[in-house]
C-alpha cells in the first residue's frame, strides 16, 4: 500500500513538470521587421509599422488597441513575464529592427503590414502595405533564445531566424 502511495505521488509531481511553464517565453513569438535602403543596412529610424487587414484596417490586440512595433529598445529595463512589459526588453539578435511580441496562436496568415513616416515630409518611397503580407513563418518562437546574441539555430521544423527586411529608397 505503501509502495502504490509512493508511486502515484511520484506521478502527479511528474504531471506537474511535465506541464508546467519553463520559461517566460513559452507561448511568446516574435515578429522583427527590418526597414533599410539598398544600399544602406542601418535600420531607417521613426516608422510606424502597424499590422492591417487586407482592406488596410488596423487589427486590434487583446486590449483593443492598435498593433504596432516598436524599435527594439538598447538595453532591456525590466525582466519579461508578460505581454505588457515586452517593449522594456531588449532582443539582442533583433538588433536595432523593429519588434513586436505576440502570443504563438496569434495566426497571422492574414494580415500585412504598413509602413508610415512619422514625420510630416516623406523622405522615402514607402511600400503600400497590400505588398508586405505575414505569414506564421515570419513568427519565432522566444523560449530559450531570447537572451542570445545570435538566434540563427533551427528549432525542429522551424526555419532558421532571420527578420522580414523591406528595401526602401529616398524620394
């Protein structure tokens, strides 16, 4: 009796390894955009990059408001351990691109993305955003790598990472 007690305590702390969370990314994806000229690799800075429907609607996230990226910060000011505080870390292998963190259901097969100038005179020919559509591939899963300089290793099936780059030239 003792023994089968033993056991089937042994069993449910098994279970609860076994499903437990074993990282702050667990159900985490990234999306890193990279906005450069031809010629030139250097990030182009002050976008808005929002992802729209295929009418050009924003999409909204859990909290009804506008999905849009942000540049990846230079140093992370807080620890991750939820969507809300994901702008405050910083994701070495994004380098200066642009970054948003979404959940891993989060299909994005139908959306696109859109690309503003922020400031008021357009330097740049930009992309009409029914020309950069997202696809789940686009997504990276964070669990275990977020820290990493180089993201470049495969996972299983998953190809290897390497960010959505648009070419843009001056006007």
């Amino acid at each position: 009796m003792k023994n089968k007690l033993y056991i089937l305590i042994f069993f449910i702390l098994l279970s609860g390894v076994a499903f437990g969370q074993h990282c702050a990314y667990d159900f985490a994806s990234i999306i890193v955009v990279s906005v450069h000229e031809k010629d030139n690799l250097n990030n182009i800075q002050n976008l808005k990059i929002s992802i729209v429907d295929s009418k050009g609607n924003t999409v909204s996230d859990h909290k009804e408001k506008e999905i849009v990226f942000w540049q990846n910060p230079e140093k992370s000011s807080t620890v991750f351990n939820n969507f809300e505080n994901a702008r405050e870390i910083r994701y070495p292998f994004a380098k200066d691109n642009y970054v948003w963190v979404c959940g891993v259901n989060f299909s994005v097969d139908d959306y696109y993305l859109k690309i503003e100038e922020v400031n008021d005179s357009s330097q740049y020919r930009l992309p009409d955003y029914k020309l950069i559509k997202l696809y789940e591939v686009d997504k990276f899963h964070l669990c275990d790598s977020y820290k990493n300089e180089d993201y470049h290793k495969s996972f299983g099936s998953r190809r290897l990472y390497k960010p959505i780059e648009i070419i843009v030239a001056k006007k």
